[in-house]
C-alpha cells in the first residue's frame, strides 16, 4: 500500500513517517502526530486495514490542533462542526491521500 509521505493541510506539510517502537507516554501506539515536529508516525507492522485507520486518526488530531479545538474546552459537536472543514482541506489538498483510500481493498 502507498501511503503518501506528506500531508498538508493550509500551510502545513507534515511528514508520513513509519517507524518502529512507537509508543506516547511510554504505550504502544499505532500512530502519533507531533506539531512540535510537524510528523505523523505510523507503526511498522500494521495490515492495510489498521494503517489507514491510524493514518487518519492521526489527521483528526492534526485537524483538532489545527482549529484549535483542544484548546477552547469546546463540546463535541462544536469541535465535529470545525474539524470536517479542515478533514475535507486535507482530502482537497492530498490526492496521494485519496489515491492510498481508493487503491485499498477492504478483506
């Protein structure tokens, strides 16, 4: 599977890493976005399945930091309504992105 090695989302460009040994606060992850490195990392290891859904779990988090919703203690649906305006730039603005969802084939 082609995963795209950036991602963009309004002047950002992060980097796709896959790497080894990922872990947050000392747990094993599947994935982790870092803004101090502008990084999204994926664990080494993961089927097709479970790379995409930790792939864009790590994009929801972009896409909260990025409108700032952890910030403002707002509810859900208030954070909902703000995210999917940046989900749907990073599906604009990413066609590898799209390319890696449209090849995949679910089991």
């Amino acid at each position: 599977m082609n995963i795209p090695h950036t991602i963009s989302l309004g002047c950002f460009i992060l980097r796709v890493e896959i790497v080894e040994n990922l872990a947050d606060g000392g747990e094993v992850c599947d994935g982790l976005f870092d803004p101090d490195t502008m990084t999204i990392k994926l664990r080494v290891g993961l089927n097709e399945t479970q790379l995409l859904c930790a792939l864009w779990h790590e994009i929801k988090h972009l896409c909260t930091w990025f409108v700032g919703a952890d910030e403002n203690g707002l509810e859900e649906e208030q954070i909902v309504g703000r995210v999917e305006k940046a989900e749907v730039s990073v599906l604009i603005q990413n066609p590898a992105l799209r390319e890696a969802f449209d090849s995949f084939k679910q089991a």
